[in-house]
C-alpha cells in the first residue's frame, strides 16, 4: 500500500471511530429515556430538576414576586402532579380524581411539605425512567408522544424555576445558567 493511501486509510478509520463515539442512541427508548434524564437528574442543554430545586429552603420555595407568578414550590407541585398522573395512564392505571382546574395543580403547594415535594418529584421521575426502560416495543410507541410532552413540560417549567431563583437571589450561576 502507497504512503498516502496508508495515510488515508487511518485518518479514515479514526474518522469513523470518532464519529462512532459521538453518536447517541437512536432508538426510540433511548431518546425517551435521555429526555426523561436531563429534565431529572442529569444537566444538559439545561439545568435538571434535581439541580433546580437542590438547596432550596421552605422559605425561598414560597416566595414570589408578588406580580401573579408562581412560586418554585407551586412549580415543583405541579410538575409532580402532572408527572406522576401522566405516569399512572402510561402504566394504565387511574390516575385519580381532577376538578380539570389547573390552577388546583399549583395552588394546592403547601410549604411545609416542601422537602416531601422535592422527595416525590425525584420518585416519580425515577418511575418514569424506570417505566420506559422496562416497557415492551408497542407501549413505547403507543405513548412516544406522552412521554415527549412529559419532558417540554418538566424542561418548560424547570426553567422557571430557575427564574424564579434567580429573581429572589437564590441561584447560583455555576450550576449552568448564567
């Protein structure tokens, strides 16, 4: 083999391992699962709920800027009412009783369930996870659509949260929104 063709040849093949490295799963499971993790536990693009709410007292998850915004802790109910209702019709159980008022999935926040809010939200979160991970073909594809509504909207309001932090003077930069 010439030279330049040897050259050629090993730029190729590390070319093609590199870009082997890069890539992600490209399965449905996969990419449900990855969206599920990085509005979870595992920062990416964005800050994760886990990072969002790490550290926040009863006090701060109270708070609001007295303009008609959510408070984190009203957020973080919501995003675990949701969750964990969405979670129950993916595994075809009832999820329960709703007035259809959902304002009720935030208003209903209590303070002084603060660090058991923050506890379930992660609990439900793993179940997700958990769910998809164990769930056949036909179910993945049958609620894809659910599970991707489930992550905009946990990403969605996670974003909030962080707002709202950075609005009292909780937030700390380095986490990864400056």
């Amino acid at each position: 083999m010439k030279p330049i063709s040897m050259i050629l040849l090993v730029v190729s093949l590390l070319a093609s391992a590199a870009a082997a490295q890069d890539q992600k799963a490209t399965d449905l499971r996969s990419i449900l699962l990855e969206q599920l993790r990085t509005t979870h536990s595992q920062s990416d693009w964005f800050v994760c709920a886990n990072v969002a709410v790490e550290g926040v007292t009863a006090e701060q998850a109270n708070w609001t800027d007295g303009k008609g915004n959510h408070s984190i802790g009203q957020l973080t109910y919501h995003l675990l009412f949701w969750d964990r209702r969405s979670l129950a019709k993916f595994n075809g159980q009832d999820p329960g009783k709703f007035s259809g008022n959902n304002d009720d999935t935030f208003n209903n926040f209590d303070s002084k369930q603060w660090a058991d809010t923050v506890r379930q939200l992660d609990e439900v979160m793993t179940d997700w996870e958990k769910a998809v991970q164990t769930a056949d073909e036909d179910k993945l594809k049958k609620n894809a659509s659910l599970v991707a509504h489930v992550g905009a909207h946990n990403a969605y309001h996670i974003g909030q949260i962080v707002y709202v932090r950075k609005e009292q003077g909780s937030w700390d930069a380095s986490k990864g929104v400056k």
